[in-house]
C-alpha cells in the first residue's frame, strides 16, 4: 500500500517549469514527503524530501500543503534528462529498519 | 567514487533453477536493501540488512533469502525460480542506523533477471 496517488502520466516542454503533484491524505504527522525518479535503465535516483516546510536543493523545490495532505515536487527548467517516472512516498524511511514503499509513480514527458 | 555496484547485469534462468545477485554499497554504508522491479510496476521492497542482521522483510515467499557480509557486500537468492520471479532487482545502500543526517539511498543499476 503505497499511500500515495500520483497521475500516471505528464508532459512539459524543455526549458518550462513542471509541477508534479501527489496526494496523501492519510499522512501521519511523522511522516516525511519524499521524492525519487528514476530515469530509463537506472536505478531510482533521490530528488527531495521534507516534512512540513517548504524544502529547495539544487535538483528541484518541495511545495508542502499546510495540511500535509498534498505536495507538489517542482522541477523550475525542465530538460530532456529530466525524462523519467517519479515516485512520491510517505515514511521515515530511515533508521535501521527504513523502507521506501513505491506507488506507480508519474511518467513525466519533456518536449523539446 | 563508486557507486552501487551490482552483478551480474543480466542473467537468464530456468524454471526450477537458483539465481544469486550480488551488491557492493558504497564505501562507508553499512545498510543495503534488496527490491524487486516487475516491468512497468514501482520497485517493491524484499529484504533491508543493517550491520550484517536482517532488519526488514518485505512480502515475499521464503525462496528469497540474502545475506550480508562483513564487508557490508551482500547476496540476494532465490530459490526454485518461477516465471513471475523475472524482473529487475535494486540494490540500495545506506549509511544507516538511526540518524536522519544518514538519510539517504543510492541505488545500483540493478540485475535484469528472466526466468524461461
């Protein structure tokens, strides 16, 4: 059970910003927001992740909702190698017993 | 620096056959995950070794097994293949313990595994 709803599937132009969004209505107030991709013949790949604030890094922004319902993983100039599905998962992940429960994910597109 | 290595990169099997996969983490972490891929489906966690015990276990049958060793290198085996069993598995590896300054998994490539 992933717990986490994503739409299968995006597309963005090269060079645009892309707004990802992922709902998790049940979130527990411990649980952390996450976000991986994974590109064609890869590995899943970590992006971001945060609990209640908004969070940046030099991959892409963390939009939070305040009732941590929902969050939207921003990508602010998408390029073509930012083709790939990404996953939106709720947990602590970490600790010595931390998992990653993975959904379907969303297929993003880039055109150039 | 190294990433997560993991071989062999693909293999093909026979019904009924055994398979072991190996994973080398990251120098330095002594957590490594095992997760299984089926084509177009999210990855889903099978096994979560810490320090060479086992901390986690997905839902799957007992035919899967792993082990890690005191390197911190780990193994994935399955027993008596079945058709279902054919997909990609991920290695993931960890500093661990319980610090989320630790967070953070790096994935391997993984092993594309086909069962005939």
């Amino acid at each position: 059970d992933a717990k986490t709803t994503q739409p299968n599937s995006m597309e963005s132009n090269e060079e645009e910003p892309v707004h990802l969004p992922c709902n998790h209505s049940t979130i527990s107030g411990t649980d952390y927001i996450h976000w991986y991709r994974q590109l064609p013949s890869q590995g899943p790949e970590y992006v971001i992740h945060g609990l209640t604030s908004n969070v940046n890094n030099r991959m892409a922004s963390l939009a939070i909702a305040e009732d941590r319902k929902s969050s939207t993983l921003i990508l602010h100039r998408a390029t073509l190698r930012d083709a790939a599905v990404y996953y939106c998962i709720r947990g602590p992940v970490w600790g010595n017993t931390g998992k990653l429960i993975f959904g379907q994910g969303t297929t993003l597109q880039v055109k150039p | 620096d190294a990433g997560v290595t993991q071989s062999p990169t693909h293999l093909i099997k026979t019904r009924g056959q055994q398979v072991t996969l190996r994973c080398s983490p990251i120098s330095g972490h002594k957590s490594v995950s095992w997760y299984q891929q089926v084509l177009g489906q999210g990855p889903q966690f099978i096994f979560q070794y810490y320090e060479k015990e086992e901390r986690g276990r997905g839902n799957f049958p007992d035919r899967f097994s792993a082990r890690q060793f005191p390197n911190y290198s780990s193994e994935l085996n399955v027993n008596a293949l079945l058709l279902g069993d054919s997909a990609l598995y991920l290695c993931a590896s960890s500093l661990g313990g319980v610090l989320k300054a630790n967070y953070g998994y790096t994935f391997g490539s993984g092993t594309r595994l086909t069962v005939v």
